[in-house]
C-alpha cells in the first residue's frame, strides 16, 4: 500500500495516493519512523485536495477524483503516444467529471486541434482559460490556431502535453518489498 500511494503520488494521482496510504496506516506500521513519514504525506495530500477543490470552487468525492485523475492520466498517455482520437475521448469523459479542471479543457482542445477538428478544439481552449486565464498552454495553443487561421503557417500545429501539477509534492521514497515494514 506504501508503494502504491508514493507511485500514485509521483503521477500526481492525488486522491489515489491518499486512499492507499491511508489504507497503509489502518493496515498498522511498525517502524515509527516510516509512519511519521506516511502521516506526512496524507497530510500533505489532504491539503492538496483541498487546494484543488478551492481552486476548483467545487467539491467532489474522492471516487470522482480518483475516476478523473485516472481518466487525465490516461489521456495524457494517450497523448504522449500520438492516440489523439482516444485522447479525446478521454479528456470529454474528464471534464464530464470535473468541469473546473483547466488541464482537462486545455488537452482536450490541443488534442481536437491535433485531429483537425479546428471549431471543437477553439471553444475548449477558451473553457480552459475561463477556468486559470494565465493558462500558458491554452494560450500558445489559441495562437498557434491563429496562425494556422490567418494561413501564415502550415496547418500542422503543435502539439503541447500538460499535466504538471497544482501543487507541490514531498520527496518520494519507495520501499524496498524485501524489507520488513
């Protein structure tokens, strides 16, 4: 369970992160030093849920983050493999759970962009910016549609990958399965 929450916390899998150590705690520790350090990272985690759902203005439950952290990740993946069409499934599946995610809008535009879907991929970038207005990434993309627009570039646009966190985390540890604790 301490493996699991440090590798969901390192994909920035927050709510995830925060299930498995908890689950870590209720299982009992007998190192007091890796328990001190397991309070830590869920209280560290629990502000960043908190931190997120302020930013959001938007309460939701850890079953709902967890099914968004999940579905963000994967499209990203998606992404990073060059899966646009899935990626954009993934991402309207995203803000279909958590509309105030700004990243959720921002890939989901840059993927309808990427695809060619030019009049799908504008009005997403724009939900993005309505959600953080100084979202560097929906604004180069929004300018580079500009561009694409006004002809002055070949109609290939870039393509930006974003899902770098709000907040930021402790240092990781992974525990070595073989030792005791």
């Amino acid at each position: 369970w301490y493996n699991l929450g440090m590798a969901a916390e390192h994909t920035w899998r927050v709510s995830r992160a925060l299930q498995a150590l908890e689950r870590c705690l209720e299982l009992g520790m007998k190192e007091r030093d890796l328990k001190r350090e397991v309070e830590e990272h869920i209280r560290f985690l629990r502000q960043g849920v908190a931190e997120l759902q302020k930013e959001w203005d938007k309460q939701i439950s850890r079953e709902e983050m967890i099914r968004h952290e999940d579905l963000f990740a994967r499209g990203v993946e998606a992404m990073e493999h060059g899966e646009n069409t899935r990626a954009v499934e993934l991402f309207r599946e995203a803000v279909t759970v958590n509309d105030r995610h700004h990243q959720s809008w921002g890939n989901l535009g840059a993927c309808l962009l990427h695809i060619g879907e030019l009049d799908e991929g504008e009005p997403a970038l724009r939900q993005a910016l309505t959600i953080k207005p100084d979202y560097e990434f929906a604004q180069s993309n929004l300018k580079a549609l500009a561009e694409v627009r006004a002809g002055r570039v070949a109609p290939q646009l870039p393509m930006l990958i974003t899902n770098k966190p709000t907040f930021k985390q402790p240092g990781l540890r992974f525990r070595d399965q073989n030792k005791s604790g």
